[in-house]
C-alpha cells in the first residue's frame, strides 16, 4: 500500500506541475533556460516591445489575462525592441473569428512598412477570413510565397502554438507540431519565388542578416503569449 500511495503522490504532483505549466504559459523552464531559450514577453507589460519607426508601443496593444494582445482600432504593428539572426522562435497565438495577422521577421525599419523587408508567417482564420481560398495566404504559410503543407490551425479564439526556424535564409515554419514549410530564401528557387511576387519589387526583402521580430496590426483583434526565443550559432 506504501508503494501504491507514493505512486498516486508523484502522479498528483506531476499532475500539479503540468497544470501550474499550462497556467503560466510565459515562463521559462530550468531545461529551456539552460538551453538558451530566452523570454520576448513577461506577461506583464510591454516591456521589450516598440512600434514600427517608433520607440513606443502603438497605444492599443494592450497586455490583457497575461496575453500581448491588439485591441481595436489598429494602432500598427509592434517589434522586438532586439534584434535577432538565426534563431529559433517559439509563440502562441489566438486569433478573432475571421480574424488575420502575421509573425514577421528580419524586419529593418527604414522601409515604409515592415513587410517590405521581413518575410511573413500568416495567421488566419482559416475557417472564415477573407483570403483563406489562397493556399499562400493560410495559417502557417509563407505568405503569398509558399503553401502550408497541410491544415493544422486550430479555430478561432483557441490557442496555436507556431514555432519559426531560421539559419542564414533557411526557413521552417511549424504549426501545432506539424512542419508546413520548409524553403531557402537565398536559394535559386527561393530567389524565383520572390521575383515572381510582388516582393521582387522590394528591393530589402529578405535581405537582412538581422532584423527585428514584428506581430502584425492587420485590424483584427489578435492574441500572443509564451513567446520564447534562443539564438542560434
């Protein structure tokens, strides 16, 4: 009976340290620290954070229930006061029904919008926005350059967890544990691949070796939490 006893104490407390893990989502663990993984977001301010061309956050984003979230009406996009290289970035994200937004990265700020130089991870309703009939405009892709391998967003109001890989322009774009994209940038079918967009006209596309990371103001309510980072070499 002892043994039974501790058995259901270790499974109680392994249950308690799960659920206390899904409760503060914008924590490091000692494995993740020793690791290099580094917190974006406290989850309590925006500490960290700036606008586009401005050294301030946009007035409507808004730290609500421990979630970076932006609030109505749009107020642009928000960066990473750092800037990164290769790195690999873990974050989760919630969008409104029929909602869209984006993870950018790379991003320089001397163009006139961010887009113009960082490549775009797409968040999207899948089930209701406005371009979803577009495989390179659906959650998870490579926007307006390269389809998700496959559907893997959650619906609205729920939580995704995206993960972004990027060595040199060697991209991975991953969605609730599935791999979706997979490219090189610098390669000859990624450089065919940006001149046939409407990124080929801008000039610092996907040319920096460093940029800062944007969450994109698309004026939809949308919602980001457990954001983690750790350089790569």
């Amino acid at each position: 009976m002892k043994t039974s006893y501790s058995l259901f104490g270790t499974l109680m407390l392994s249950l308690a340290v799960s659920l206390q893990a899904a409760a503060e989502p914008n924590t490091l663990t000692a494995a993740e620290r020793s690791s290099g993984w580094t917190l974006l977001f406290d989850g309590r301010s925006l500490a960290g954070w700036r606008g586009y061309r401005s050294a301030t956050p946009g007035a409507n984003w808004k730290v609500i229930d421990g979630a970076l979230v932006a609030t109505l009406p749009k107020s642009g996009d928000l960066l990473t006061t750092e800037t990164f290289g290769d790195f690999e970035l873990s974050i989760e994200w919630r969008i409104a029904e029929a909602g869209n937004s984006g993870i950018l990265y790379r991003v320089g700020t001397d163009e006139p919008r961010s887009h113009e130089t960082g490549p775009e991870y797409q968040l999207l309703d899948n089930q209701k926005a406005r371009g979803r009939e577009f495989p390179t405009r659906r959650a998870g892709a490579l926007y307006d350059l390269i389809a998700p391998a496959t559907d893997t967003a959650k619906p609205a109001e729920e939580w995704n967890e995206t993960r972004i890989v990027i060595r040199g322009w060697r991209i991975e774009h991953w969605l609730n544990g599935a791999k979706l994209v997979a490219c090189d940038l610098a390669g000859a079918e990624g450089k065919a691949l940006i001149a046939a967009s409407k990124f080929g006209q801008m000039a610092k596309f996907a040319a920096l070796s460093r940029g800062h990371i944007a969450l994109q103001d698309y004026g939809n309510e949308v919602s980001f939490r457990a954001i983690k980072i750790r350089e790569l070499p």
